[in-house]
C-alpha cells in the first residue's frame, strides 16, 4: 500500500491558458479560501470498496503553498511547507524528506493554492448539482500529457464537494481504483495562522534525507 506522501506528491508545473468557465467557477470558489484549518478523517479503499486504510489528523493549509498535514497514530506522518521548502516526516522511521521545491505538494492542495489557467490546462472540470443547491461538487480528470511531456498525475479523478459553501470533502481515484475519501470537520476559514506552523524543526536523532 502507497504511504501518505507517495499517495500525495505530484509536480505542480505553472501554467498560461485562459480558463473554462468550470474552472474558473471552482477557482472562484478555492480562492475564498485564503486560510483553513479543519480536522479530517481519511479512508482508503479498494475497487471493491473494501476498507484498507482509516486514519485522522489535523490540517491548516494557507496561500501561496503553506501546508500542515498531521496524520495521527497508528498511521503517524507529518508534511509541512513553508512555501519554499517541503518537509516529510516519518516518526516511526525517524526520518525526515527535505525537498527544496515547495511545488512539490499534495495533489489536492496543489489545485486548492492553483490557477484557473492550471485547472483549465491539466484538468477537465465538470459541475454536479445535488437536490438541494447547496449541495454541489466539481469534478477533475486529468487530461492526457502535455506538449512538455510532463509527469501524469496520479489520480484518474479528484472531486472537491461543498456543502453550504464549505469545502467538506475530497475523493480521488487512483490508477489502481483505489479511493481516498478525506472528510472535512470543523473547518474555520480564513483565521490569522501563526507562521511557525510552517517550518518544522528536525528532532534530535532523525536521519535527513534531502531530495534536491
């Protein structure tokens, strides 16, 4: 099974295109979204639906590309960036992955600090409406490589669903079919964040890989 961060990483490249209005309605909507903090619960299962994986943690994210992604025991990790730097902790392996390119992030939280012109570029983006308006989600599938023969993505769709305006919850399916489910709760928007939660310190005893 993919770890966290295999699951998560994938180049965000920049772009220059004019949007679809699809995407230019959901970059309406991620561009609200200057700050968040929320708990998640996360499940990962399979083509048949099985669970393979249930985890929770912590999550702030801030614009441009800060992020703080805790997952708690017994599937302990922790990313952070800075928005220049990358970090990938693994208590457990007491080890730590430096990238020096913070574009290096999670898919989902690449889109959410992205571009109308990157969505418009590398994704198609369609709109599903439940019974009830406020209940609403967009859905991205990455469309084929580019004339730069960049590095596909590693999800064959990602959906971001609102509630009431509210990002609440985000699923992708991978290449193999599994599906990840990341639930939102208690999500604040757009409080001050302290910077500090943005850099992290290497504890004592921790093997540092650096990933130039």
């Amino acid at each position: 099974m993919k770890s966290l961060a295999t699951m998560m990483l994938v180049l965000f490249p920049l772009a220059g295109f004019c949007a679809s209005e699809t995407a230019q309605a959901l970059f309406n909507e991620l561009t609200k979204i200057q700050a968040l903090q929320a708990r998640f619960d996360q499940t990962i299962s399979d083509h048949e639906a099985f669970v393979l994986q249930e985890s929770s943690g912590r999550l702030l994210l801030q614009r441009p590309s800060k992020l703080y992604w805790q997952t708690e025991p017994p599937y302990e990790q922790l990313i952070v960036s800075n928005g220049q730097k990358l970090w990938v902790y693994d208590p457990d392996l007491e080890q730590v992955t430096v990238y020096d390119d913070s574009k290096l992030l999670q898919g989902p939280v690449a889109i959410l600090t992205g571009s109308a012109e990157e969505l418009n570029r590398k994704y198609s983006v369609d709109k599903q409406v439940g019974e009830n308006a406020k209940q609403y989600s967009y859905v991205l599938t990455p469309k084929a490589l580019d004339r730069d023969n960049e590095t596909k993505q590693s999800f064959e769709q990602l959906v971001f669903e609102f509630s009431g305006g509210t990002l609440s919850t985000i699923k992708m399916q991978d290449k193999l079919h599994q599906t990840t489910v990341i639930a939102l709760d208690s999500v604040v928007l757009n409080d001050a964040l302290d910077p500090q939660v943005f850099e992290f310190s290497v504890p004592e005893g921790t093997d540092i890989v650096e990933n130039r």
